[in-house]
C-alpha cells in the first residue's frame, strides 16, 4: 500500500527535511537556478516491507510513519545494502535523535539583551515571511501560473523550513523569558498558540489554527 500523505508530512516535518544520519544531516531540498525545485530524501523502512528485505521480520514491516526514517539517497542504499551493520535498534536511534535535534533547536542559546533576542527572532520570522511571498498560496507564481509546482514547493517549505523556525523561535523565547516584558509575553503566547495549532493542522489532525498574531511581528519583527 502507499504510504499516507499524512505519514509523509510527520516523517518530513519531524526530521527537518534532513538526513537522519547523524553523521550525515544532508539537506534533502534542492533549488537549482533556472529549474524547479525538487527534493531528494527518501522514506527508508525501519523494518523491511517483504519479510526477506533489510531487517525484515515474518509478515514484514508496515507503511507507516513509526516504521520509516527520512534519509539522502546514498544512506539509504548504504542501510540497505548492508543491513547488518544497521539494525532496527540503530536507526530508530537515528530517527529519534534527529527529531530530538528539531524539536530541542534554540533551546541552548542565551541572550544579554532583548534587542538582540527579538533580533534573532526577527530573522526567522523574516526567512518564514519570504517563503510565503515567494511560494505561498497568494504568492504570483501560485496566482499567474496555477499549473506550476508553488503547490509542492509551498508544502515542502511548510515541513523543512517554517515548522522547524516556529520551533526555534518558540524554544528561544522560553531559554529568555525573563528578558521579556509582559506585553512581549501576551505577543509571544498568541504567536505559541498559533505556531502550534498550525503544526498540528500541517499534519492532518485538526482543520481549524488561530491565524499568525499581527502582534508578535510587531514586537519581534527584525527591521
């Protein structure tokens, strides 16, 4: 069976749209000039869908997020062609700690001052609101041509890109919280409350997420 659309996103969305080798970490976007912009990483399995594939067991393993982990093209063929030397046990430590990495990203970075906090802030929000322009369902490309891949594009920057800062961003407020003022904090909670639903909605779970708070751009925008 194909593996869900749903599965697909989770798996991308949680890696960062990286390699999960931690000796890897290969960006699995790319954007090559004069040329639509494509991907290459691929949805290796855990445990090998025939039962007499890499790793396999008796009845195979499933199409599902919890048995793939996102890889480049050669770690893949390297896990595959050797699977003795990459067990079950080893790439589900992979797996996990590269979703760890994405999850825990700007937790460690502490900052003096709040002017340079919201400039940090500022960047990713900037980086968040330029792939929107450029590729986003209002962009021109999406409005003058409704045959090109902005769809795709949009969709896979969504996962490797946006998701990944909202967390960053997150992460670092709450490392500098007390450098925050109460109305930094009120900005800061609504822009939570949406970076999270947003994620949640990303993923298929829910159809309705509190849109992006003017206010937190206001107070955290980089100008």
């Amino acid at each position: 069976m194909p593996i869900a659309l749903s599965d697909t996103k989770i798996l991308w969305g949680r890696a960062g749209g990286k390699c999960s080798n931690p000796k890897c970490r290969a960006d699995l976007t790319k954007v090559v000039d004069g040329t639509p912009a494509f991907h290459i990483g691929e949805m290796a399995h855990v445990i090998a869908h025939s039962a007499d594939g890499p790793r396999g067991q008796t009845g195979g393993g499933l199409d599902t997020y919890e048995n793939l982990i996102l890889l480049c093209p050669n770690c893949h063929t390297a896990i595959d062609k050797a699977p003795e030397a990459y067990s079950e046990e080893l790439l589900r430590k992979w797996k996990a700690g590269r979703e760890e990495e994405v999850e825990r990203a700007g937790s460690d970075i502490a900052f003096e001052h709040i002017e340079d906090l919201k400039k940090h802030i500022g960047l990713l929000l900037a980086e968040n609101h330029g792939i929107f322009l450029n590729v986003g369902p209002h962009s021109s490309i999406a409005n003058e041509d409704p045959g090109s891949d902005a769809v795709e594009i949009w969709t896979a920057r969504k996962l490797d890109t946006i998701l990944p800062n909202n967390k960053k961003i997150i992460n670092s407020i709450e490392r500098n919280i007390s450098l925050l003022s109460k109305q930094d904090i009120a900005a800061f909670l609504a822009f939570k409350g949406h970076a999270l639903a947003y994620e949640q909605q990303q993923f298929g779970r829910t159809e309705f997420y509190p849109k992006f708070p003017a206010i937190f751009s206001e107070r955290f925008g980089y100008e």
